[in-house]
C-alpha cells in the first residue's frame, strides 16, 4: 500500500491564475511549474507527475513547496 499523496487546496482565483500561467506563459520553465501545481492540486502524486514530465522528483517536490510557502 502507497503513501498518501499530499494534495494542494487551490481557491478558485488561484486556480484561475495558475491556469493562466500554464496556458499562456511564453516562459516553459514558468508553465511547467504550474501545471506541476495543478496536478497536484488533482491529487497526482510528486512521482506520477516527475514521469509525466520526464524529470526526477526533486525538482517537482521544490516548486511545490515553495507554492505552498508563498
């Protein structure tokens, strides 16, 4: 049996924002990091997402904390 995934509780205007970010942004590095946080928010694991990006998990882990602690 796995780990429990922590989940990211987004409000609607965060949501939207990051969305936004991840649509439009013309930085790659900017859009991947939000849509690393929507996925989260999803309930996908750091792991689910670091193979879906093809990336190992630190770097998904990093911005997802830093998310949480802005």
């Amino acid at each position: 049996m796995g780990r429990k995934s922590k989940v990211i509780e987004l409000t609607e205007t965060a949501k939207h924002e990051l969305e936004e970010g991840y649509k439009y942004s013309e930085s790659v590095q900017f859009s991947r990091r939000c849509h690393y946080i929507l996925l989260k928010s999803q309930g996908k694991t750091s792991e689910e997402i670091a193979t879906i990006f093809g990336v190992t998990i630190q770097p998904v882990k990093k911005w997802c904390k830093q998310y949480q602690q802005y």
